[in-house]
C-alpha cells in the first residue's frame, strides 16, 4: 500500500504543471507578462524568463497614479504589483516627469534617450516585504 501511495506521489510532482498566463501587456511591441505554475511566479520581459518568484498569490499591472501606500504596504505574500509609469524627458541631465507629475530618474538609460523622448517604465515590486520602496526590478522602454 505505501508503494502505491508513493508512485501516485511520485507521479502527481513528476507531471508538468501547464503555466498560466496571469498578467501581461504590450507597448511598442515589448511584452512584459507574469505566469505562474504550481507557487512559481515567472517575471518575463520580451518572452524570456527574467525572474522567478516562489509566490503564490495576485498579480496586477497598475497605472501609476492607481498604486496607493496602503496596497503597497499589504501585499506581502499576497500580490506581486507591476506599475507602469509614462513619462518624458525633460532635460539633458536625464531628468524626467511623469503624467502624474512625478521625478523619475532616466541616468540608466544614458545614451539611449534624449530630452523630449518618452518612456515607459515597469517597476517590479517585492511581492516578499511591504517597504513601498522595494523595487526589484526596472525595466524601461522609448517609445
């Protein structure tokens, strides 16, 4: 009996999981998606896996002005947030301002844009800890 109950173990962990395609938008032909199979979130960025998550739990893509504190501060194990956030270069320091009116620093992309250029950026927040600030990752596209 426990060699039956141990093959049937053996092959409900040995059989591949299907993953599903949680979240995911394109803008100017870049693809940013999140799937998950058995508690592995997958971050991909243009098709390829750029980082795994053992988490379980949400995702969403939010516009930048609908990310609140208090979202982020209770997402820890529950969420894994993606914010998108649109906005222009406004100076040759590589300074920008989003359509919320926001700072946001374009120094990564030195070389690559020019005042006047407009990026979108994905941050990728720490679904592990509720610091509003954790971002792991960033991931910039000009349009």
């Amino acid at each position: 009996m426990k060699k039956i109950i141990l093959f049937m173990l053996f092959v409900i962990l040995a059989t591949p999981t299907q993953a599903k395609t949680v979240a995911r938008e394109t803008i100017g032909g870049y693809t940013i998606s999140a799937t998950q199979s058995r508690n592995v979130t997958k971050v991909k960025w243009c098709g390829k896996t750029y980082r795994k998550y053992h988490f379980k739990g949400e995702v969403r893509i939010v516009s930048e002005g609908r990310l609140t504190t208090k979202m982020l501060r209770k997402r820890k194990g529950k969420v894994l947030y993606i914010e998108r956030i649109i906005g222009t270069v406004v100076n040759d320091h590589l300074d920008g301002r989003t359509t919320e009116n926001h700072y946001i620093s374009y120094r990564c992309l030195k070389g690559k844009v020019h005042k006047g250029d407009t990026v979108v950026t994905y941050c990728v927040y720490n679904p592990y800890t509720r610091w509003i600030d954790d971002i792991s990752d960033r991931f910039d596209i000009i349009l």
